[in-house]
C-alpha cells in the first residue's frame, strides 16, 4: 500500500519532516507524505499521533525542525510573512472547536474571511455569505447568536466560513468530534459533496474510522512518532492483514498499539520495591 504521486498530481507534499514542541519529545521524525490535488485524503491515528501538528505545519503555524513542507510546489518558509497570507489566501481551516467568535452572529462569522481578505461590496458578500450557509444547511439560521446554536450547528457554520473564500485546500481537524450520529453523518456527506463540486483538495484529520473510510478516496494511518503504519485506499486498510492496522481499524483493545503512554515502572513513581511476596 503505497501513494506514487507526480509533481503535478500533488498539492502538499511533506518532505521527510521532522518536529518536536521541544527538545524532549519529537512528534514528527523524518515523515514524508504526498496529498492529491483534487482528491479527500484521510490521516487517521490515536491520539498523539501528530495528526493536528502536521496540519500546523501545513498552515505554517511552526516550522520543520528538519525537511520541508511544500504547497503547490512552493517551500513553506514561517519567516516570509507575505508568502504565508498568500499561500493561506488559498486554503480553509476547520478547527478541531470551530473556533467561531462569540461575540458575532452566524451572518458574521461566515462573513469576517471575505471583509478581511477581499474588497468585496457588501451586497456581494450577503450573497455569498448565503450561499455557504445555505450549503450547510444554515441559511435561517443567518441572524442567530452563536450562544443559540448547538454543537452540530457550531460545527457546520465553522464549515461554511472556512469555504467563504473558495479554497483551493480544505483542512478538517477532527470535524466528527461531538457530533451525534445524524449530524456525524451530515457533515461528512457535506465533506465529500464540497469536495466534489469545488474541484477543492480535502484533507481529513480524524480517529472516526467508518466516516473517513467512506467518504475518502486516500487514507493514511499514522502511528505515535508520525510513523505511517500504512496508507492507500479505504478497501486496501480495511483487508489489511498487518496486526496493528487491523487493529485501529476494527477498535480492537488488544494488539500492538498500546493503551498506556511510555512510563517509568510503577515502583519507580510510587516508591515501592516489589518482592515475591508482594509490594512492601
């Protein structure tokens, strides 16, 4: 299960990256990975994983401590503030909260990208703020607070601001998380439908097996460290015979993936020696 990509078929590339908060913990190590143009591409992991850290490095939140990380071809480079809000012109965020400003209506929200980065006559951007909304299935809701709206509701208005520009990348963070089943399955038909229509490149953070495996056509499975355990279509993850895909896959407790974060022995962090008779 591999992704051979041309230079032309590939909108983001991740050029043997790695990345570490600090010193002590490195999230990424020595990572490379190509996302399609045009295509829904899931990174699937636990949590920890690097999953939401590598869509930092994306949007050029933080820098590679080593490797590069290219959009359309173009190195990313934090320092070069006037390529980042070109190369964000071009892109949408989901964030993992919605990160929706409380302080606005639904109107507003959708409509603060268009007033900060375009010139755009108001006129105009009522009829686009709309429109989103209404591909969301929100258009009544325009004159609502964001204090009236629930959590799927939240999630969807935070959908329809991130496609107000018409990006050319669509970054998900965990956009299942929350959500009931209906509206679980709402927003990933919506995920796969904008993709479709918008000729836009999807990328998809998740742990949610079943809605990612549906709705992408690419799926990669990380593991702690960034090391990709396996990646290729939903099928080929889905009929693997590898222990630790057919583990996350199937949510199974036991198998390679461990539940417990790396730890000292417990005599070590509670100050007892163990015997054969017992702890003393």
């Amino acid at each position: 299960m591999t992704c051979r990509l041309s230079a032309s078929d590939t909108l983001i590339e991740i050029d043997r990256v790695t990345f570490g908060y600090d010193e002590r913990r490195t999230i990424l190590q020595d990572l490379s990975l190509r996302f399609a143009r045009g295509k829904v591409t899931a990174v699937l992991g636990g949590s920890g994983c690097g999953k939401t850290t590598l869509l930092r490095l994306i949007g050029g939140v933080h820098g590679a401590n080593q490797g590069r990380v290219l959009f359309d071809g173009e190195v990313i480079d934090v320092h070069d503030r006037a390529q980042l809000y070109r190369l964000r012109r071009r892109l949408g965020m989901l964030f993992q909260f919605g990160a929706l400003f409380t302080d606005l209506t639904v109107y507003e929200n959708v409509a603060y990208p268009l007033r900060e980065m375009t010139d755009l006559p108001e006129a105009l951007i009522r009829h686009i703020v709309l429109m989103k909304l209404n591909a969301v299935g929100l258009r009544g809701a325009a004159s609502l607070k964001i204090s009236e709206v629930s959590g799927g509701m939240a999630r969807r208005i935070a959908l329809a601001r991130a496609i107000a520009l018409d990006p050319e990348l669509i970054m998900y963070d965990e956009p299942f998380a929350g959500l009931d089943l209906i509206s679980m399955g709402v927003a990933a038909k919506l995920i796969r439908t904008l993709n479709d229509v918008t000729g836009a490149t999807s990328l998809v953070i998740s742990h949610d097996v079943p809605e990612c495996m549906a709705i992408s056509d690419h799926v990669v499975l990380l593991a702690n460290g960034g090391r990709i355990v396996a990646q290729g279509t939903p099928a080929e993850l889905m009929g693997s015979t590898d222990p630790e895909v057919r583990q996350f896959v199937r949510g199974e407790p036991d198998g390679p993936v461990k539940f417990h974060y790396p730890a000292p022995e417990m005599a070590a962090d509670f100050g007892f020696r163990a015997s054969r008779g017992g702890a003393q």
